[in-house]
C-alpha cells in the first residue's frame, strides 16, 4: 500500500511550533484586567500628583511672586469694569431681572483660582449661556438658578470620570455655525432695544418682526445713544493698534471702552433726568446687596402653581444636555486658545467648571462659562496667575453691596451696544473663511448648524449639526478605501485587495460585495486566489469576521481561494476564535510567490487519494 500523504503537514506547522505567541494571540482574547485598574486608580488617588492635578493652585501659589501681585490687580480690575455692564446685559438677554446677571458674575472668579488650569481664563456669564437660558426663565427666575446647579453637576461628573475625550466628537465646522448663529441672534436681539423700542422676544425672526412692525415707535434719544455708542466702541476698539506714542494710554482705554461706555451713559441719564422722567430707557431698579447664600429651588411657584422638581427638570428638558455641552466647549476652547503651547486637561477644566457652576448656584447664579472676551482683556492686561480673578470677583460685590442705585440708570440703549460690539467680532470670519478652503464637504455641517440655530433652536441646532458629521463619518467607514489589483504570480491569475482603512461592522458587507465583483468580472481572467493584505486592519469586530469567513464561502463556490496575509494578530484572532478551522487562512511573515506556491502545492496533495495494492 502506498503512504498516505497529509495535505495539512507542512512548512506551516514547523512556523506554528517556531512562534506559540502567535497561536496564543490568535486564539485568547487580551481582555483588561479591571481589578489591576481600579487598584491603581485608587493608589492614585492617593498621591500628591493626583491632588496637585485635581488643585492646581498648589503648583503655582508656593512660586507666588510679589511682583505679580500689581499685574495681576491691574488685570483683575481691568476685566471687572468689563464684567460689570456684560453681567447686566446679560440679564437682559436671559430675561432676568438685572442683578442676576451680577450675582452670576462673582463666584465663578473666585472658585476657579482654586480648580483652574489656565491663568487667563475668567468664569462668568456669558452671551451665549444667556440665550439657551432664556427659553426656560419666562416662569420663574428659579429655573435659571436650577439650571445652573444641575449643569454643573453634569460637567463636574462628566470631568471626574475624565470624558473630556467626548468634547472631541464635536467638529470645529459645527462649533463655528453655532458660534456664528448665536452671534447673529443676540445681535439680532437687542437691536429693538438700540432703538428705543419694546420687545418681547430675543429671538433671530421674532426680533427683526418686531423692529421693523413696530419701527415708527423708534426713540430719538435711545437711538442717538445706541448708534453713537456702538460708533465709539468699535472706534475704541481699534485705538490701540494706532501709531501713537501713548501706546500703554491707548491700550487700557481700548480694553475699558464697556465701561467707559457705561459710566458716559450713566452720566447722561442721570444729569438729563427731571422730576422722574428719564431721557432714555433705562436697566430700572437693580435689588441691593449681596445675594444671601441659599440652596438651589428645587421647587418654585409660576402663577400660582407649585411647580415641583421633577415637572422643572422636565421643563428644561435637552437644555440639560444642551448646555452642559455648550458650556464646557465655551470654556476648553479658550483655555486652549490661552494655552501657549501647554497641554490643555480638559477633564480638569470640566471639575473647575462644574463646580463653578454648582457653588454658584447658591448665590442665585444663572449658568456661566468661560468667557473670550473677558479672557482675552485678562491676557491682555498681562495677568500673571489666577490670582487677577479674586480682583475681578471683589469688584462685582463692591458693585452689589454700593453701586446697584447708580445702575439702575444704565441705558438699555448703552447697554445692546455694548453686546451688539462683542456679537460682530464673536463671528469667526477667517475660520468660515478657511473652512471653504480646505474642504468645501465642511461647510454643509456648518450650514446646517447655523440655519437650524438661527430658526429653530440653538439646542437642536448643535444635535443636527453633529448627526450631519455623524452621516459623513459613518458613510466614510461603510465604504472604506480598498483597492483591488489583477497580479500574476508564478502565473497564476489572483486578486490582491489592499484595504488602506479599518474594518468595522458598518463596512463588512462591502468589502465582500467588492471582492465578489471583483472575481465575477474578470472575463478571461479566471481568478484563482484572492489576497486580503491586512497591514493596515489593526482591528475587526465579529460582524466583519462572519463576513470574512462568508467571502471565503462565496469564493470557494467561484473556485477560489481566499488568504489573509500579515494580518494583525487581534483582528485574525477574532476569525479564528469565531471558527478554529480557518486558521490555515491566515498567512505570516511569507512572500506573495511563497504563499502561491504553498496552496498549488496543497491543492495538488488534496487530489492524491490512498489507492490499494493488487491482490
């Protein structure tokens, strides 16, 4: 009798015995071993590393230079006058009676020296925060205060668990059509109040509807004011950069130009003022003092009604998201911008500012951010450490404790120029601009951003914006770059696919679809073997496995053979975990004219059946 052959023993059985490690990776799953994790986080948690990362203030305050100490109350004093009429106006925006936006104004400055990362950052009330607010204060100012604890109990969770990763899945096209909507609507909002004019709304449409329905009843005296204010600001803006030789003048008359603004309207209403008429419309009665420190509602009454928690939180519904989600890109986008080439951690910058949020929201505080403007005069006013905001958070309790009379004659005309000067330069034009440039497939989810902000909301605006990027990332992962070449080698016709992407669920199917084409539609060409090169597949799920292993049932029926060649060890392992027999599909470390010449050879041992001896 003859001997029988083995068709499977050959050199790839002296590769497996020369390389266990590789059976090993193939066959047993490398899972985290989450003891070991947990074990080490809470070691960590421990060490004086950790409570330096989580107060930073320990770092810098032992370096504490007296020489800082006048630059950074220059700086801080400097970003007050600034914050005081932002505060008020904000207020406005938010539909809040005018001292909440100076109770929003105070406490952030003086938790962030303690938990902040970046020197020139100032926490506060911002534009925007004011806009998302006032859709849910028309009840009760409660909901504002209510908003402010629970967003910051979202960020401050969202930093403790480190998910400042999540800030990435926002893209900066959907970031731009926000900021760009928002500018516009807050702009579009105070232009009745530039004018003298009663509105009910802040909103983009309704705002322009209402100036121009009612345009006739338009204040001489408040649009003199508004329009030569908004002049001047602009004007004081661009002071500085003037060839002058009182460059240092120039320079704080320009980062003062809101108070400036402030004090001269102030003057002109109070002195033209008589028997109680007042020239223009003014902010009206600011409550005096400091706000007493009181838990979050967690309850309020609107008409009469008793409203209670949970009907609250299902009031603010998205918002809950919506502005966490806002507030934290507001403020990790600035740090970055002031960072000056360190490393931003995000997820610290989320602890700062959920618990500026949360501790502020026992002063009656609505939400509140980090803010470009008042960052960037602190930077420009050379600020040195932190330390500039405790200046800043003084001087808004000075104002509340002494100066809430001499507000209550604020113009509100004074006031929108001021906001309406912030709005035009918070338009990113130059990033539009590069947007267009460098890819043009990037203005779509900015478009879509922008006009679903400016008539619809700014909540759902930000969603749809990124399930637009969403589309254009999953299209992108079903259909992977994979290129398909005829090659002969040792003449042998075959198809070699290189798939120049990852595999994931989403593009299992049609990389088999290719690959089947691809064979069916070769003509003459009958293709005998197709090579999938995996160098750049570093990982697969269990769908595209199942795929995998369904093209190579497909192809056999073609009369052709399938082989995965350099594979990644953790994605040929998901194969060859689903089904061990596959194994021999997977070749390692071999050339393309070897891997041919072994499987003619193997095919040739397949056909030698053991045949009797005669009788």
């Amino acid at each position: 009798m003859r001997p029988k052959r083995l068709s499977n023993v050959d050199e790839e059985n002296c590769f497996i015995q020369k390389m266990p490690d590789i059976e090993d990776n193939l066959y047993h799953e490398n899972l985290p071993n989450i003891c070991q994790i947990v074990k080490n986080r809470s070691k960590k948690c421990c060490e004086h590393a950790t409570c330096k990362q989580f107060l930073p203030i320990i770092s810098w305050l032992p370096k504490y230079n007296v020489q800082f100490l006048l630059a950074d109350f220059v700086a801080g004093l400097t970003v007050g006058l600034t914050a005081i009429p932002q505060a008020i106006a904000y207020a406005s925006i938010a539909g809040l009676p005018t001292q909440f936006g100076l109770y929003s104004a105070f406490m952030g400055c003086f938790v962030y020296i303690v938990f902040g990362t970046c020197k020139d950052i100032t926490v506060g009330p911002t534009a925007i925060m004011a806009l998302m607010v006032q859709a849910h204060v028309t009840g009760s100012s409660d909901y504002a205060v209510l908003t402010c604890f629970l967003s910051g109990c979202v960020i401050f969770l969202l930093g403790i668990f480190n998910l400042g990763v999540l800030v990435r899945f926002i893209s900066i096209p959907v970031t731009t059509g926000f900021t760009t909507a928002a500018a516009i609507t807050i702009a579009s909002g105070q232009v009745n109040n530039l004018f003298g004019i009663k509105s009910s709304s802040n909103e983009f449409i309704e705002s322009w509807v209402n100036f121009f329905g009612h345009i006739t009843e338009t204040r001489r005296n408040d649009a003199i004011l508004g329009i030569a204010t908004l002049v001047l600001l602009l004007l004081m803006m661009k002071i500085k950069d003037l060839p002058l030789s009182c460059k240092m003048l120039t320079k704080y008359i320009s980062l003062s130009r809101n108070a400036l603004a402030v004090i001269v309207g102030i003057v002109l209403c109070y002195c033209l003022s008589h028997d109680g008429w007042l020239p223009f419309r003014a902010s009206g009665e600011i409550t005096k003092g400091i706000p007493p420190f009181k838990p979050p509602p967690f309850s309020t009454t609107v008409n009469g009604t008793k409203v209670t928690f949970g009907e609250m939180v299902t009031d603010l519904g998205a918002s809950l998201a919506s502005i966490p989600l806002i507030s934290i890109l507001e403020s990790i986008a600035i740090a970055k911008a002031f960072s000056k080439g360190k490393i931003v951690d995000a997820s610290q910058e989320m602890v700062a500012l959920g618990l500026c949020n949360i501790l502020s929201s026992f002063f009656s505080s609505m939400p509140i951010t980090g803010s470009f403007t008042r960052t960037s005069i602190n930077h420009s006013s050379g600020v040195k450490t932190p330390l500039g905001g405790a200046v800043t958070g003084a001087l808004v309790l000075m104002a509340l404790a002494f100066l809430t009379t001499t507000f209550s004659y604020i113009p509100k005309a004074t006031l929108a120029a001021i906001i309406i000067s912030a709005m035009i330069f918070m338009v990113e034009y130059e990033r539009i601009i590069e947007i267009w440039r460098s890819k043009k497939m990037d203005v779509i989810p900015f478009s879509v951003t922008a006009l679903v902000c400016l008539f619809w909301s700014l909540e759902y605006g930000m969603v749809c914006g990124i399930f637009v990027n969403a589309i254009f990332i999953l299209y992108k992962s079903a259909r992977p770059k994979i290129l398909i070449s005829l090659e002969k080698v040792n003449s042998v016709p075959l198809g070699l696919v290189q798939v120049q992407e990852n595999l994931c669920y989403s593009s299992a199917e049609y990389l088999k679809s290719k690959v089947v084409k691809f064979v069916t539609t070769q003509g003459d060409n009958s293709i005998k073997m197709i090579i999938i090169k995996g160098d750049e597949i570093t990982n697969i799920d269990s769908t595209v496995g199942l795929n995998i292993l369904s093209l190579k049932e497909d192809l056999s029926l073609l009369e052709c053979s399938l082989i995965c060649w350099n594979w990644n060890y953790d994605a040929a392992g998901v194969i060859c975990r689903l089904h061990p027999k596959e194994r021999s599909m997977f070749k390692f470390g071999k050339s393309i004219s070897e891997i041919v010449a072994e499987v003619a050879y193997n095919m040739t041992q397949t056909e030698i059946v053991d045949v009797p001896e005669d009788s």
